[in-house]
C-alpha cells in the first residue's frame, strides 16, 4: 500500500505542480501578459508538435509489435479526423446556443475580446487543448506508476522528468487558453482539472497495469494526435495575421525553440531512465 501512496504523491508531482509552476505565467501583468501572448502561441506550436513526434509517437511505435504499425498510424490518423469532427461539434454547439456570426468573426480573427485585446486563435483550440492535455496527462500517470512497481527510485525520477518536461509545454497551453477567450481563473481551473488524470493513470496503473499495457500504445497515439491536429489546425493558422519580415523571424524562432526545449528535456529524460 506504500507504493500506491508514492505514486499519489509524485503523479501528483508530475502533474498537478507542473501546472502551478507554470501558472506564474498568469501572475504577469495584463499589459505584459498581454504583450507575450502571440509569442506564446509560436512557442506552443513548437513544444506540442515536439511533444507528439519525438516523445509520444516514438514511445507508441516502440512498445508495439511491427505487424500493429499500421494500426497504430490509423489510430493517429482516426484521432486527427476525430479532433476535426469533434472541433465542428464545438463550433455547431457554439452556433446552435450562441451568435454564430460572432464565432465566425471571432475565427477570422476579428472579434475583439470582452476586455479589449485581440485573441486569434478560436475558443474550441481551448476546449481540444484541455481534452489533449487529460489524454496526455493520463498517459504520463500509467508511466509513471509502470516506473514504481519496477523501481521505487527510477519512479521518483521519472516523476520529476515528467514535471521538468510539462512546465515549458503548461506555460503554452495556458497561453493558448488565454488567447482563446478563457479568463485567468478558468484557464488556471481547466490546467489543474486535466492535470488530475495523471494521478488517476498512476492509480490504474497501480491496479491494473497488466490490463492497460496493451493499450497504452493507442492512448500515446490518441494524445499526439491531439497535439498535432490543434497545432496544425488551430494555432499555425493565427500566425498568418502578420505577415511582415521580423514577426515571421520570431515566430519561426520561439516554434524551433519549443521544438529544441521539448526535445531536449525529452532526450535528458531518457537518459536518466536508461
């Protein structure tokens, strides 16, 4: 029963503290929280399709046989094709209960915000950000429960490797919330809220790792398809408003500086596993 209380306690570490670190970011005032927010964005675009390309899609292909390789690149494909019709879902809601000329604005990228500043990236990237961050977050749990009931050191390791790596991807996806019309208190609500499935993966692990080791691979498959399908779909696209020669050097900069960050920490993660 000790175990089970370790991996409470470092899932918890992994996840829910990872996200209060990050949420320091919040703190900045509105003017220079305001003014980092674009910025933000490109970072994000970086540090998920990091997440997904070189952690989650790697780690997925490795612990399946080679005869399940095309499974798992059509659980890939379904889940971007699932994201898509789920975002639709969104927006139908949003049209349906709402003003759909406003969404529609708003997805142009004319819509100002209630408190006066520009957001360019549409309130259903919030909504997949948090369901992509609860698939993710969830996973990183099942690892880091599988590294306890291996070994009690290498789990505190990995806790700490998975808390190291989420904080640079955190701090984008609270951008992304912000961006996208949530309030500080919401964006802060929903982060912890998605970070508490990493406690529930540790648990289950703890229970039932033998049940969820065959599926763990799809879960992975799942999560990157959620980081690919929002960088790609929803963020990239609200770069285009600016077109001018140094906004584009700077974003080009702050995507291959969450790239670099995310593989690094990955690749220090890996070794200190090893």
């Amino acid at each position: 029963m000790h175990l089970l209380i370790y991996i409470i306690i470092f899932t918890a570490v992994g996840g829910v503290l990872s996200v209060l670190a990050a949420g320091i970011f919040l703190l900045l005032p509105d003017a220079q929280r305001n003014a980092v927010l674009p910025h933000g964005i490109s970072f994000a675009i970086g540090a998920l399709l990091a997440v997904a390309f070189w952690g989650l899609i790697p780690e997925a292909f490795e612990a399946v046989k080679p005869e399940q390789f095309q499974t798992l690149s059509g659980t890939i494909l379904v889940g971007i094709l699932g994201f898509f019709v789920l975002e639709k879902l969104l927006v139908w809601r949003h049209c349906h209960f709402g003003d759909c000329a406003a969404y529609d604005d708003e997805h142009d990228h004319s819509h100002e915000h209630e408190h006066g500043h520009h957001h360019g990236v549409s309130k259903s990237a919030g909504a997949l950000i948090i369901i992509g961050d609860s698939i993710h977050n969830f996973v990183d749990g099942v690892l880091i429960g599988a590294a306890f009931l291996t070994d009690v050191q290498l789990g505190i390791v990995t806790s700490l490797a998975v808390a190291a790596h989420e904080i640079p991807q955190e701090v984008g996806d609270f951008a992304i919330l912000l961006e996208s019309g949530y309030g500080k208190g919401k964006a802060l609500f929903y982060n912890v809220l998605a970070s508490l499935t990493t406690v529930i993966g540790g648990v289950l692990a703890y229970f039932s790792l033998a049940d969820l080791h065959d599926s763990l691979p799809y879960f992975l498959a799942l999560a990157a398809s959620s980081f690919i399908y929002i960088a790609v779909a929803d963020l990239i696209p609200s770069l285009h408003k600016k077109t001018d020669t140094k906004t584009s050097l700077q974003q080009i900069a702050l995507i291959t500086a969450g790239v670099l960050l995310i593989c690094t920490l990955h690749d220090i993660a890996h070794h200190v596993e090893l």
